[in-house]
C-alpha cells in the first residue's frame, strides 16, 4: 500500500500584481501559479526538491506543452485551491494534471495538462528519468480514465454539475 498521496494541493491568495483590470487572474498568471503550487507540493508531499536535484544532477523538467481550460475567473484576493497528480510517465517525460479551485473545492476555475521533458543541462538534450524517479513515479502515479484533454474538461463539468445539483 502506498503511503504517499497521489493527489496533492495546496492553497494560494490571487494577488494584486497578477490581475487584468478586471480583477481576474490575468490567463497568463494562471500557469505561474500552477507551475509553483507542482513546486511546493512535489517538494512537502515527496521530498523532491527540484533546484538541489538539479544542482546535484545537471537535470531538470521543461515544458514540453500544456493544455489549459480557463472555466470561472479567479479573482483578487480570493484564496483558490491547487490540486495536482501525475497522470503519466515515460522513460523521458512525465504528464501532470493540475486543478484551480475555489477556497471550498466547489467551483472549478482552471485545468492544465502539462507534459514535462527531463533535461540534461550540460549537454541540452532530453535525458533518461532515473531510477529513483521511476520508482517515485509508479507509486504516485493516478491516471484518468479519459485520455483527451476536452473529454476530460467534459467529464469534469458534468461531475461538478451533478455534485451542484
């Protein structure tokens, strides 16, 4: 039985210098606070600080691509929830799923897909996920049933729906 979760979250203020002039998120600031609440959450729940593994390494994740859903506007000063799980891995990339929610975990703001490459520094070529990784990996992995990104935007409405009704 596995000891560490497989869905994470942590929560966040939605700060003046972030918003449109609208007092939403600006759809920009969207991926930098997913991209630092997967920071933070691989980091307390796995013990995977990402900065020492890549001094101590030469490797690191980029951005191979991501896929967004904006559904409600976050809003200044609103406390949201980040909740996120490794949908899949391979030998050299890792696919996350990342939710934006608001305080109470009702209303859904956003989704990502974001598929992530491991690379090698030194020689800037994509590079084999270690062993160590590879073990971390299937322990926490949590794939979906659905393999599309729209048909998961379409199952995830429809559960909010239903659970609203």
């Amino acid at each position: 039985m596995s000891s560490l979760p497989k869905t994470v979250k942590t929560s966040t203020k939605v700060r003046f210098q972030d918003c449109d002039p609208f007092n939403h998120l600006n759809n920009s600031k969207y991926l930098d606070y997913f991209t630092n609440a997967r920071e933070d959450q691989i980091s307390e729940n796995y013990n995977l600080d990402i900065y020492k593994y890549t001094k101590q390494t030469g490797n690191s994740w980029v951005v191979g691509s991501h896929q967004i859903a904006y559904l409600k506007p976050a809003i200044l000063m609103e406390e949201v929830v980040i909740d996120s799980q490794l949908l899949e891995y391979s030998d050299k990339t890792i696919q996350v799923e990342l939710r934006m929610w608001d305080k109470n975990q009702t209303q859904l703001k956003a989704v990502l897909w974001s598929t992530f490459v491991h690379f090698n520094i030194r020689s800037g070529k994509a590079t084999s996920h270690e062993q160590k990784l590879i073990t971390l990996f299937k322990e926490i992995k949590n794939p979906l049933e659905v393999k599309s990104f729209e048909k998961r935007i379409e199952q995830l409405k429809s559960n909010l729906k239903k659970a609203n009704n």
